[in-house]
C-alpha cells in the first residue's frame, strides 16, 4: 500500500505557505486503515525532499496487489507515470514536465497482518504553482479487494 501521498507540492519555500490535511478514504469492508502520517520535515519545504511514512494496519496478509494513484491541481486532473504501481517493492512517480519525483518504498510481500508502514521521498521544485492540489492513493490486494485508500488535500498559498 502507498500513501504515495502523496504527495504533491508539499511544500514551504521563497514565502509559500502549506496547508496539509490527509484523510483516511477506505471503503467499508476494506482490509486496510490508515491511522497516521508523519511529514519530515514540518512544515516542508519546497525543492527539497520530503519524507511521508503512513502508518496503517491490515486485517489480511497482502502479497501482491496494485495501488491507482490519481492527482489533480486546482481540480483538474494531474498525470502521473505510472499511475498504477505494485503495491509490493520500490516504485519512481514522475510528475509531468519535471516538477518533481514520488519514491515510494512499498510493502514487502508478503506483508503481515497487523501494522505496516510504507515511506515516500517527495521532490516537488520551488515552482510549484500556489493553489489547491488532492492526491488519492487506493489500493486492491491480490484478489482484488480494497485494502487502504489515503486522500491529501493540500494548499499552496504565499
């Protein structure tokens, strides 16, 4: 499971401000929870690296799965290579026109039951754009049932 959180523009450089609320978006019935993220460091700061590790606890053990990956800015959609990641191992996100990188330090499969912990290194540059950025990261393990899903919503202003 990512939290590939997740993600965008998080950010506090040359006068930007950062507003960050993450939301756990797990369906009913889903074997997976987020319960915290941690942000290194706080506040971020914007063309540096920024490390996310998500706490969540499972109720099954995952050893395989994929993860979809959706993003958007100031309600229009981001693309983002890839935007479907395998929820077990290593995964590099670009953002589009090189504003920035997602390496997501996935599950190791098969991944037990109980707490797990997965890490991203966010590089976003000190050009982001201020406005409002969402990232949605949803998982399915390796019989297709939903595990976490992690919603950020994130604010860039001056």
């Amino acid at each position: 499971m990512r939290l590939a959180a997740v993600l965008l523009g998080v950010g506090v450089s040359c006068g930007k401000h950062v507003d960050l609320k993450w939301s756990d978006c797990a369906l009913p019935g889903s074997h997976g929870k987020v319960t915290s993220v941690d942000i290194t460091p706080f506040p971020p700061v914007l063309g540096e690296n920024c490390t996310l590790t998500g706490h969540a606890t499972l109720d099954k053990v995952v050893s395989d799965g994929q993860m979809t990956l959706k993003a958007s800015f100031a309600g229009l959609p981001i693309p983002v290579n890839p935007s479907s990641l395998p929820a077990c191992g290593d995964t590099v996100v670009r953002l589009p026109l090189n504003l920035g990188t997602i390496t997501i330090d996935g599950l190791q499969c098969p991944q037990a039951a109980g707490n797990a912990t997965l890490t991203e290194v966010v590089l976003i540059p000190k050009i982001a754009p201020l406005g409002t950025y969402e990232a949605q990261l949803t998982g399915v393990d390796q019989d297709g049932e939903p595990t976490v899903c992690v919603k950020l919503h994130i604010v860039v202003t001056a």
